[in-house]
C-alpha cells in the first residue's frame, strides 16, 4: 500500500465551523479522497497531519507548535516512504498577530517544499512528490474566530495565485480549491460537510490525473 500525506491546518482537521467540534474521517476531504481511490481500485493509504491554527513558517504568540516548518522533515521521515506530500497551509498566516501578504505566505510554502526535499529519509526510500492546494479565499470572518482572522480577508487576496507561481518555480504539482468550492459562509474560513464532499472528489481527480502516479 502506498502512502499520502496531508500535511495542513483546521481546513483539513474537519473543523466545523462556528464550533469546536470535528468531522468524522469519512466526512473529511482526506477520507472522501481515500474512498475515491479505493473506489477506483488504488491502493493508497492518506495519513493525515493537521493540526489547528497552523501557519506555513510563523509562530502563534498564544500557542505552542503552530509554525510549519518545525519538525516537518521529522514528519516526513516518520511516514516515509511516501508517493505525495499535499500542502494545504496558508489561511492562517493572515491571522490578525501577522501583517503578511499573499507573497510572503506563499514564500512560507517554498521553504515547506524545500524541508519536504531534504529530509532526512533512508537512503533508498524516494523524494516524494509534492502537490500545493491553494486553500479557499477567506471570506469576511464571522462568529467566534472574527477577531482572530480581523481584515484577513484583505491581506489574502492573491494567495492562489502566488502559490501556483512557486509551484512551476518549484516544479511542483498545484491544485485551486477555490476552484471548486468557496469559504463557509458560516464563518468565511473553514469548509463545510458538502464543501469537504466536493474537495475531496476534486483533490483525487486531480491527483490521478499527475503523470505517472
């Protein structure tokens, strides 16, 4: 069996939005991505990473362990070997304790895809592929999380874009979940059941589409 990882923030946690409760794995874009290949007869396994409040490269100043780039090469060598490596990280570098724009998020990201690169894996274990999915632009925040993500739907705009620059840079593979689905409107950051539903349908088309996979 082969394996995937996601490494991500809240969007991918399955985080419903205006509460603290979480979706089940099989409700989760991770899971409904791991039943569509399986339905397709491939053989894949997704490990999930995602921890809430992550940024690509920032610390939070009110909790511990919220910058990417730590211990991500140590993640990589725990689930090694892996095929692909999906980066779903961004929204909250536009957190209201950071003053970043979609350049400096998206630099965030070419640093994770270097660490990813270097890793410290076994000699005869692959590089894996990487896939950079350009999370859904936020939409002006409400309810509980307002105050946290304050004007964050200004400093944002552009995201998609820069990341699917870094990724031909990088030459890595990219995918715009703004394509597909939009922020909840609930609280204009996270997604919704049906929003995971069509995601994770539209993240397995696209990886079964990479040359080669």
């Amino acid at each position: 069996m082969k394996q995937i990882l996601v490494y991500s923030d809240s969007l991918t946690w399955g985080i419903i939005p205006n509460t603290r409760k979480r979706l089940p794995f099989e409700k989760r874009w991770t899971g409904i991505f791991e039943r569509e290949l399986t339905l397709k007869q491939r053989n894949f396994r997704v490990i999930e990473n995602c921890l809430n409040g992550r940024r690509t490269v920032w610390s939070d100043p009110f909790k511990k362990g919220r910058d990417g780039a730590e211990g991500l090469a140590q993640v990589i060598e725990m689930h090694s070997p892996l095929e692909l490596v999906i980066l779903m990280l961004g929204t909250n570098d536009f957190q209201c304790t950071h003053e970043n724009n979609a350049w400096m998020s998206a630099q965030g990201t070419v640093k994770l895809i270097e660490i990813i690169r270097q890793a410290p894996i076994e000699p005869e274990m692959p590089v894996p592929k990487i896939m950079v999915i350009a999370p859904p632009q936020i939409i002006k925040p409400k309810g509980a999380i307002a105050n946290k993500f304050n004007g964050s739907e200004k400093r944002c705009i552009g995201l998609a874009g820069e990341l699917e620059r870094i990724a031909k840079e990088h030459s890595v593979h990219y995918f715009d979940a703004g394509s597909v689905t939009k922020a909840s409107v609930i609280d204009g950051i996270h997604l919704d059941e049906k929003q995971h539903e069509i995601l994770g349908i539209a993240i397995e088309n696209a990886v079964s589409n990479i040359k080669n996979f």
